[in-house]
C-alpha cells in the first residue's frame, strides 16, 4: 500500500513487486532473482536464492529460498 506497492505470490513461488518509480522486482523458484529498472539495470541475486536490492531510500528486498519475498521499509532519515 505504501509507495502504492503490491505483493503477487503465485502457488509456484514466483514473487513480483513493482513500484510506481518502475523497479521491478522479480524471484522465481530456483532461486534466481532479477531486479530490473527503467534504465535497463540488472541485479542478479545469490545462487541459494537470497536476493538483496537496496535503493537510495533505504528500501531492501530480502528473497528467501523458499520463494517467500518480504518488504522492510527501513527510511532511516
């Protein structure tokens, strides 16, 4: 709801998160995890599926193995 962020988990562990400023956020089951933006950036995650993207705004999106994505929202002004 923040930031007018949604959180899609599917039965196969596919987790999507997209925000407003056109990051996308993309983990799928194997463990592999690509964060891609408007500019073209891509960030692989780690090959045991934890997935790390930090922004400028203090904002991280931890990936688990399980495909489980979670949102922490540390705005540390």
């Amino acid at each position: 709801t923040i930031f007018g962020l949604y959180l899609l988990d599917s039965a196969l562990g596919l987790n999507s998160l997209r925000l407003p400023l056109g990051l996308t956020c993309s983990s799928f089951p194997w463990g592999f995890s690509s964060s891609r933006l408007v500019l073209g950036l891509t960030c692989p995650s780690l090959p045991w599926g934890y997935s790390s993207l930090r922004l400028p705004l203090g904002l991280t999106f931890p990936s688990l193995p399980w495909g489980i994505s979670s949102l922490r929202l540390s705005l540390s002004l």
